[in-house]
C-alpha cells in the first residue's frame, strides 16, 4: 500500500471537539481514500440509498455547532459539506463514486476482545472512498441466525517471540551495538563529510557483517558517492542494491541516482532504462521529480534544451516537493533569461522567492550571474530579489553583503517598489557609512522623491506612498492611506486597491467608515476586468474570497472561468440558476453547460436527466449547436456500464451524425458491449463501420484489434470467406511484428477451414519466420504438422 496524502482539520470550539482526517492510498494498483471523524462525544451518522441500495451520500448530525464557518473539502472520491439546521450542525458527505461507512468502536491496540456490532452512535466514523473494489476489507452478507460469539486476541494466551534477526536468531539490545555506529554515519552526511562518511560504513561492515541496517549503510554509501561525483561507484553500488533491497522504502532514490549516474558517465540508454523504471513504477515518489530534473539536464547537456523545458515544467507541474519545485523554477529561470524572455524568467524567479529564496544560496554563484543577467535587461524586480535572498541567508560579515545591499537598493529604486528601495537604500548608509557604494547609493535615495506640481494620477500615488513611508501609522499617513485608495478606486484601478487592502482595513474605521465598500466594490470591478480580459485565475479567486455576485448578464464570463478553472461548484451554481429560464435558447444553452459540468463531475444520473430534457427540446432541430447531447449521453451511459441504453444511445448518434471518425471510440465500445453478449451481430455491423470509418480516413488507430474481432464473429458463425476477407484486409494495414504473426497465424487457420491447405501452410511458414520464439509459432508448426 502506498500513502500519497494527509490532511487534517481540527476544530475545537468550546466544548465541541471534531477531528476530521483524510487521506488517500493506493492498494493493488488501486487509488482509495479514507476519511475519518472523530469527537469526544459519541455522534450519529447514516448512509442514504438510491433505489439499488446504493450509497449516494452520508450524514453526521451534532448537538452541538462551531462558531467559526468550516470550508468545504473535497477530494477525487468525496466532497464534504456542512450546514446548520434548528441547532443542530450537519457534515454531509457525497461520494463521487463508491462509498462505506464503518464504525469504529474498537481499540486494537487496547481491546482484546472484539464482536460483530452494529451501532448508530460512535465517537469515530471511518468513511472509505473506493473506485471499483473496496480496498483491504472482505464483502461477506452477514447472517443474522448466526451466534455472534466474540473474538478475543490476546498474546499471553500463545506463545510469544520478541524481534528477531535476519537469520531468525532473537535480538538483544545489548548485541545491537552497530545502532550507534548506524547514527554517527547520519551525523556525518548531515555534516557533508562525506568521504568520511563511507570510510565509516566501510568500517562497520567490516566489523558487523550481519547488521540489520546493511540496507541503509548501502543507502548512505550511494548518497555520499552522489555527493561527491563518484558515479562508477554509484553505479556498482546500485546494482547490488537494486538486487537485494528491491522492497526498500529507499528503492526510488536509488533508481534516481543511478540513472543521474549513468547520465552523467554519458550512457543515455542505461539512464533511459532506469528513468523509465523509476517514472513508470514510482510515479508517486518525489524522486520520480527528481528523476524529471536529471532528465531535463541531460537533454540541455547534450542541446536539446526544447526537451530539457519540457521535463522541467513537467517536474513543476507534478510536484508538491519545494525543493523540486524550486529547482525546477530556477533551471526555467536560467533558461529564458539566457534566451531574451525575462519577463517569462522573473515568473519562475517570484515562485522561488516566495516558496523558499533561501535555494539561491544552493546555486550562490549560478544566482549572482543570473541576477546580474536580470539587471543587464532592466528586470529590476528580479534581481533585487534574487539580491534579497542572499542578503538574508548569508553570514552577515560574508565579502559580497555590502555590493549585495547596494545592488538592491539601486535595482529598487528603478522601480515602482519605491519604499522598499528606501529602506534597502537607509539599510546600507547604516551599516556602511563610509562605504565604497556611498555615493551612489545617496544619489539613488535622493532621487526616489522629488517636489511637483504635476497634479497627474502616477504623481498623486507617489505623493500618497511618501506620506504614507514617513508618516506610517500616524493620522497623516492614515489619510493618505484612505486618500490613495479612494483614488486608485476612482481610476478603477482596482487591482491596487486589493493589493493594498491589509493597509486599508488598518485604519481607523470609525473615521473612515466606507472602507469596506471600498474593497467590495473594488473587487466587483477587478472581477468584472478579469472577466473582460479573461483573467480567469483572478475571477476564480476574487469570486471566492469576497463572494462577490455579480448580474446575470456576466454569467457567461463566470461559467467559462469556473471550468477552466475546474471550480465546478461555482460553475453548477451558475448553470443552475439559468436552466430554468423560460427562454428557450437561454435554457438550451445552460442545460448543456449544466451536462457539462455534471459529466466532468462523475454526477452521472443528473446527466442523463438533463441529457433527456435538452433533447427533448432540440429534437426537431437539425442543426442545433447542441447535437453534442447525444454523445454526451452515450459517454455517460458508457461509465454507468449499462450495456442497453448504449446500444440505444449509438443508434440515435447514428441517426444524428451519420458513420463519422468522432465516434469511431464509441463504436469500438459497443463491439465491447457485442463481445460481452457474445452477440455476434452487435460486433460485425459496428466492426464494419469501424473499418468503414478508418478506409475513409486513411487512418488505422483501432487495428488490428477492430479486425481481429471481427474476424472471430465471423469464425463463429461459420462465414469463413467474409472471416478471410476480414484477415486479408490487414495485409496493407502496417502492424507490429506480435500484431502480424497473430494474423498470418489467423489467416492460415481460415485457410484450413476452407481446405486450402497450401496456403495455410504458407501463412504457417509466415509466422515462424516473422515470430519464430512467440506463441503463434508455436501453434502454427502444430497446425502446419496437422495440415501435411
């Protein structure tokens, strides 16, 4: 089983203690989730059923409410909600595929007696989130004439071994001596001493061969040899390793490390062989994105830096790591910069400086020479921060603090970020008076304010953002703080006004009474921008944090960006408030959307009742935008797995669109229906329009499987020469040497069946020499040797 999520949520209001928990796993290839809650005092929670005994959803109830208003959460298996009703609080549950709910009432590491209970009350509820088999427990209907008798387990009752070596010999703390050796080697890599740290393992297993930590010395070995660029050895010691140790929590690290190796000593296969191997079985572990960075670096090694971005962004996107992240960003950094997009560069550069700025000391010289890089094309943003993080992870007597300083101030003060610069710029007339910078730095602060008339907008705010540094929580300086955003409001520079919002709830509301109505009303206006310029990250996120609700008539906006943004709650809420619009294109229109958002949600039964009223409505369109509808329900009907209503579904499809290439996947689902029914007829006709489709188009993504059924229904019912033509028709079809054994192999059996012996061996001897080792071989010399 693999753990790939934990979250936890307490909530402790009063007397009211709920803990709720989730967490996802994998089991036999098989992604669950559990979710347990859990409070002092014991609480109610019940299943709902459909008509199927089904679980659709569960609800907790408690007597007693939270103050503070918990989130919604929601995962890929479940979505958790609350509400409050006559005094009574609410977790409402509903799963987005299959669900159980568990009681748990024992203790197994106290209880030693445990029985079948069927309760309603508990002080902890276990809720698991499955897709098709429920993980680790065994189905079984319970009998209720049965005898509940009690099961009790308890380690006094039988004999009882203690901790045993790897030879199966007892263990005695005091033999385990090699346990203090094991945490002076972690202490010696955590001090990157590292050639000292392998002279220590090599040492201890000289001393106990039998350790039980041989595989974390070997571990231990393998990092300090990566550390110190000792790559044969890596190598060599991975071999061993990967042999012995295969079911190591460390396995994927080592596979990292070991196709880094073979990158680095330029054995591209072997470093394939091994990225494949850590990607495809450790998709989950972080060194798999570790693994996606060494990528990334062999192909910019070797001048693909086109694929070496690729991998890069791909390790950003998947990873949840920091250190990954970061690396990631500053490689993307490095690479745009180098190649004239510094605007794409300093976005990379903001994300590591706001996750963790303290990784350019990691890269010390690699970062000044980016951050100059940065300065040579007026990126000022950037290369102050990058100067920033420096400052603040380097001794404070280290050579380069004083330019470091100067540099950021002087960036600075070619920005916007005026007050930033003054303080950067004050910092160094501090701490070096009598510096080598000294001059330039006087003149940069002094040229940061000046005296105008100018009563433009840009002068304004600069005016406001000088009286606001100086005067900072004075009444002055509130004023200028309610001035400037009263202004930037006015200039519907609403954008600003929300930036500067924590300086703007600061002053004194009782003063300054419309302040809230300064943020809404800005946030209504960003949202309404956003919308405009299709800013769809911002509309999600103003929509969220000020709740704003604006008119119908950016609706449209509003849906486009809620699932683009996969914010499908906002986007149901929109569709449902428009679907029953008295105006029929109107309510067309929102229907479909409404399928839409229902389809990606897995709300399966809400798409086919909208499905039936949207074709009701368009039934008699012919060119109606919405014709979509139809695949729509044939899809769903697909996932609910009813083998019927597909089969109705694909004839009006048919009826609406004709034999055409889009639907070709749907076809070769109802062959799959066919085959299920063992109804030959289902598998030929849309077999037929398969290869119809695919002659028409010139394309043969769905051979030879599509031939290969077909050729077996008519096998089955006995039409060989149509079976003939079918396996004839992949002579011009390009397959795959398995692929091409298979069909000559098939091509010879029909040839038997119609007592064209010559031929058949012909296809036989086919098969040997395309397959000789393969399974087809082996049927055909068994076939040809029948047919002599």
């Amino acid at each position: 089983m693999i753990k790939f999520l934990l979250i936890f949520f307490l909530f402790l209001v009063n007397s009211f203690a709920l803990e709720i928990s989730l967490s996802g796993a994998k089991e036999n290839f098989q992604n669950y989730s559990t979710l347990h809650i859990k409070e002092k005092n014991k609480f109610l929670c019940q299943k709902q059923t459909d008509d199927f005994d089904k679980t659709i959803g569960i609800v907790c109830a408690f007597s007693t409410k939270p103050t503070k208003k918990i989130q919604k959460i929601q995962n890929d298996f479940f979505e958790i909600k609350t509400e409050i009703k006559k005094e009574t609080f609410f977790l409402i549950i509903k799963p987005f595929k299959n669900i159980k709910l568990i009681p748990v009432i024992y203790n197994l590491t106290q209880d030693d007696t445990t029985y079948n209970a069927n309760v309603k009350l508990s002080k902890h509820w276990m809720v698991i989130g499955y897709d098709k088999e429920l993980p680790h427990i065994k189905k079984q209907k319970y009998n209720h004439n049965t005898i509940n008798f009690p099961f009790t387990l308890d380690k006094t009752m039988i004999p009882f071994v203690g901790g045993l070596d790897i030879k199966g010999n007892p263990v005695y703390i005091k033999e385990v001596q090699d346990v203090k050796e094991f945490i002076k080697v972690k202490k010696l890599y955590k001090k990157q001493k590292y050639n000292q740290c392998l002279e220590k393992i090599d040492n201890i297993l000289d001393k106990y061969p039998d350790t039980l930590f041989k595989a974390e010395f070997s571990h231990y070995k393998i990092l300090a040899s990566n550390k110190l660029e000792m790559y044969d050895e890596i190598i060599d010691l991975s071999k061993i390793f990967l042999r012995e140790y295969s079911s190591n929590d460390n396995i994927a690290e080592v596979l990292s490390l070991t196709a880094k190796a073979h990158y680095k000593l330029a054995q591209s296969t072997s470093a394939n062989y091994f990225f494949d191997r850590l990607i495809n079985e450790h998709s989950d572990s972080v060194y798999a994105k570790w693994g996606l960075i060494y990528m990334g670096d062999m192909q910019s090694e070797s001048g693909s830096l086109t694929q070496a971005v690729k991998y890069y962004k791909k390790a950003l996107k998947e990873t949840q790591n920091i250190d990954v992240a970061t690396t990631a960003a500053f490689k993307l950094a490095t690479y745009y910069i180098n190649f004239g997009d510094k605007l794409k560069a300093a976005e990379y550069i903001k994300k590591i400086v706001k996750v963790k700025p303290s990784y350019f000391i990691k890269e010390y010289e690699l970062a000044k020479e980016t951050m100059y890089q940065f300065a040579e094309v007026q990126e000022y943003n950037s290369a102050a921060a990058i100067a920033m993080s420096l400052i603040n992870n380097i001794e404070k007597d280290h050579d380069d603090v004083e330019k470091l300083l100067r540099d950021k101030g002087v960036w600075l003060s070619k920005t916007d970020a005026k007050t930033d610069a003054l303080k950067a710029l004050n910092e160094y007339l501090e701490k070096f008076e009598y510096g080598a910078y000294e001059d330039e730095v006087v003149i940069a602060k002094d040229s940061l304010f000046f005296e105008t008339n100018d009563d433009n907008l840009s002068v304004k705010i600069t005016q406001f953002n000088e009286l606001i540094d100086i005067y900072g929580d004075d009444t002055i300086g509130e004023k200028a703080i309610y001035e400037k955003a009263k202004l930037l409001e006015k200039n519907k520079m609403f954008r600003d006004v929300l930036n500067f919002e924590d300086e703007l709830l600061s002053i004194d509301d009782t003063k300054y009474q419309n302040v809230q109505d300064i943020i809404y009303n800005s946030a209504v206006g960003f949202m309404k921008q956003s919308l405009q310029n299709q800013k769809c990250n911002d509309v999600l996120a103003i929509s969220d944090k000020y709740n704003v609700i604006l008119s119908d008539e950016w609706d449209d906006g509003i849906y486009h960006c809620a699932m683009k943004g996969a914010d499908y709650v906002l986007a149901k809420r929109t569709a449902s408030k428009n679907i029953k619009s008295n105006n029929l294109d109107f309510k067309k229109k929102w229907l479909y959307r409404y399928i839409k958002i229902d389809f990606a949600t897995g709300n399966y039964s809400d798409v086919v009742d909208a499905s039936k009223e949207l074709i009701a409505l368009i039934q008699d369109e012919e060119n109606s935008k919405y014709l979509d509808v139809h695949r729509y329900m044939f899809d769903t009907y697909q996932r609910l797995e009813q083998d019927d209503n597909m089969l109705s579904a694909i004839v009006k499809l048919q009826k609406v669109f004709g034999i055409v290439y889009n639907d070709i996947e749907r076809y070769i689902a109802v062959m799959g229906v066919g085959s299920s029914k063992k109804d030959n007829t289902i598998i030929i006709k849309y077999a037929k329009y398969v290869m119809e489709i695919q002659e028409k188009s010139n394309s043969y993504a769905q051979s030879p499987y599509v031939e290969f059924t077909l050729y077996g229904a008519y096998i089955d019912i006995k039409d060989f020469n149509k079976a003939l033509d079918v396996i004839e028709s992949l002579n011009s079809v390009e397959l795959k040497t398995k692929d091409k054994a298979r069909q000559q192999y098939l091509l010879g059996s029909v040839y038997t069946k119609l007592w064209r012996d010559s031929d058949a061996i012909k296809a036989y001897d086919e098969v040997i020499k395309l397959d000789p080792a393969s399974a087809w071989a082996e049927l055909a010399r068994s076939a040809k040797s029948m047919s002599q």
